[in-house]
C-alpha cells in the first residue's frame, strides 16, 4: 500500500495488527487505529476505542506493524549523481581518492527530486542533508522538500575567513537550516568552534563525520600514514601539526561534544570514547552500509548502546552506498548486531533518536496526535525476527 495515500482525503483511518507509537509511553499497540487528517495525526488507540472517532474510510492494513514515518538522519543528497561511480571494497583513501576524480561541484536537480519522492512514498518523515559543494542550490530543493528536513551547509578547509561564510554570517531564516564541519582533519579547529558556536547560539544542531577510518586516527595522532601525506598541502598546510588525541578525544576539547551534537560514523572508537559520547550526551549517526562499501571498519554499535548513546542510522550519500533505502540499513545492522535486540530498539534508531538529534521531534519521531501523519510500515523479514 502506498503510505502517502494518507494524504488524499481530509480524514483517513488506519488499523493495523501492531503499532510502535515511540511516545516512551504505551510504544506497542495491538489490533490499533490511527486516524489521519490533513496530514496530521488526529487520535491514536485501541481499535475497539478509537474504531468510531470518525466517520471516515478505514484501510485495514493486515498483518502488519505501522511505525512512525522513518528519519534518514545523515545523507549527501547533492552527490546522488554520481551512484555507482565510486571505488567500493578499497578503503577509505581510494575511495576519497575516485571520488576526487568525479563532478561532485555539480548538481543535478532532477536526479535528487526522484529520490525525495521515492523517500517520501517509503514513509519518510524527515532527512539530516549535508550540502558542501552546492548549499544555496541544496538550499532551494530543501525549502520545497515534502517533508521536513535539516539541511547542514558544511564547512570544509582551514581557511579560518569561512566563519563569515552564508549562513554563519547572519541569522538562519528558515527553520530547516544549519551548518556542520566536515571533519576534524578537514575543517580548521578554530572555523569548527565557529561552526558549533553559531548553531548553538540559534538553537540548531551541529553536524560532523568522527572516527570514520582509521587514516583519520593516525593523522589526528601522529600525523603520519597516507591519508595525512595526502591532505598535507591540499586541505591542510604543510606545517600543520597533529594534536596528539585520536578523535572524540579532540572533538571534546575543542568542545564540540553536547546534547546538540550529531557525530557521524564513530567506527574507530574505544570505549574511553564512548564513555566521553555517553557524558556529553552526544548523538552518533551509523551509516554501516556505507563504511562496508568503503570498508573502512564496523562500528562498536552494541558497546554504545549498552552504555546509552542515542543512535541513529543513515544511508549515507549514493557516492558510499546502494542505494538511499533506510529499512535496508536497518535490516543490515539487525544482521550485524551480536546481541539481543529489538524490534522497538530498532526502530527507535530511524524514528524518535533521529526526530531529537535533527531537531524534528516537534514534527515527527513518533505516533502522537498533533504530529505529522505521515507513517512505514516494517518489512515482513523484521517483523518476524525481532521480538517488538
């Protein structure tokens, strides 16, 4: 069934045999009805309470378990032009280095509008975009997104005059916008504070890529490997010197780490770093397709949820993955995860967590009245693996 169709008539019901509400309260529903209206949720329950709130159609879904409309919580989307143009298998430097070679200042428009309305028909309710080659052009194809999203215009070099850079330079008009540094070995330390001083001061989240690979380690703590050979002279000066922390540990001095903060990867990661991510309430993004494309390592994700890091899942842009498919993500980390897991836990990653570290938990997250009506339903291979 197409979830959008929600969306057609003022007023529409829906039953189904489970719903995971994500509220924190009563999260899993059986033989439920939500009932839709303009696009918003109007009431949520038991069949039998709510089966007469109104006197509109109601679609039987089955046996199937409705969730919140799913939140993509990292992409690239203005890179979706070069998919499967990219080295895989080789590590992280090769694929940096194919990438380098493609048109990735170019935009294409149409391309992007295909896969927002795919998104959009999957039951997506909201996307964490980074935009580094085309901002103001992302920036128009986000202000007509259908649904909401959180566009983080990055900053990438160490040319500290970014900081007076479009948006840094004035107050964000437009409640979808933010910014992100791209990394620490890419983005000037000081250009980075900036970054995370200005989302802070207008209440936005901040947006980086942490412990991704292992070349990102060595270069931040002893500045030498190839991938630092590489960017010395071309992103970072010559005379550049290390700071002699490996990743989170640099992140937190440079005070970069809080509740407002979206650290993306973390795969090389121990559990000091943890502990420091857990403190600060950081929340951590996987994208584990992607770093298996790359294959640049698999991330810790059973240590950080048993110590209480908030996490999310993302597809990643097209130039590091398949495809932009987040129940395929979440369905390759299911196959992954070395421990109990549930239904609800993994859910939880592409609905509320996402909802709260994007700053979107006012439009969706979860099922609630009030919230937007948009809504997916769970693959039948998961349903029937995990317990809810």
């Amino acid at each position: 069934m197409d979830v959008t169709s929600q969306f057609i008539s003022p007023v529409q019901g829906y039953r189904a045999r489970r719903m995971l509400t994500m509220d924190g309260q009563h999260c899993v529903l059986d033989n439920a009805m939500l009932w839709v209206g303009n696009g918003y949720i109007l009431s949520i329950g038991p069949y039998q309470v709510h089966k007469n709130d109104f006197t509109a159609p109601i679609h039987d879904l089955g046996d199937q378990t409705m969730v919140p409309g799913i939140i993509n919580a990292h992409t690239h989307l203005e890179l979706s032009h070069v998919h499967n143009l990219t080295l895989s298998g080789q590590g992280f430097l090769p694929w940096v280095q194919s990438l380098l070679q493609l048109p990735v200042k170019e935009t294409r428009p149409d391309i992007i509008q295909t896969h927002l309305t795919a998104m959009y028909k999957q039951g997506v309710a909201g996307i964490g975009d980074i935009s580094g080659q085309n901002p103001v052009a992302m920036h128009k194809i986000h202000a007509r997104a259908p649904f909401p999203s959180r566009l983080f215009v990055e900053f990438l070099g160490f040319k500290h005059q970014g900081a007076n850079s479009w948006p840094l330079s004035s107050h964000p008009v437009d409640d979808f916008l933010s910014a992100a540094g791209h990394a620490l070995y890419s983005t000037h330390p000081e250009l980075l504070q900036a970054i995370k001083s200005w989302t802070t001061q207008n209440l936005r989240p901040f947006s980086i890529h942490l412990a991704e690979h292992v070349g990102e380690v060595d270069l931040l703590t002893t500045g030498c490997g190839n991938f630092a050979q590489m960017l010395r002279g071309r992103v970072m000066p010559q005379s550049y010197t290390p700071p002699g922390l490996p990743p989170v540990a640099y992140a937190d001095r440079l005070g970069l780490l809080d509740e407002c903060t979206l650290a993306v990867h973390c795969v090389h990661i121990d559990r000091k770093d943890i502990r420091i991510l857990h403190e600060r309430r950081v929340h951590v993004c996987l994208c584990p397709r992607s770093n298996a494309y790359i294959n640049c390592g698999r991330a810790p994700a059973e240590d950080m949820h048993a110590a209480g890091v908030a996490l999310s899942l993302g597809t990643d842009g097209l130039s590091s993955n398949h495809d932009l498919d987040l129940w395929h993500e979440a369905s390759y980390l299911a196959g992954l995860w070395q421990r109990n897991l549930s239904l609800t836990e993994l859910v939880a990653m592409i609905t509320i967590n996402p909802a709260r570290a994007l700053g979107l938990e006012h439009f969706a997250g979860s099922l609630q009245p009030g919230k937007l009506g948009q809504f997916s339903l769970v693959p039948d291979h998961l349903q029937a693996a995990l317990p809810a």
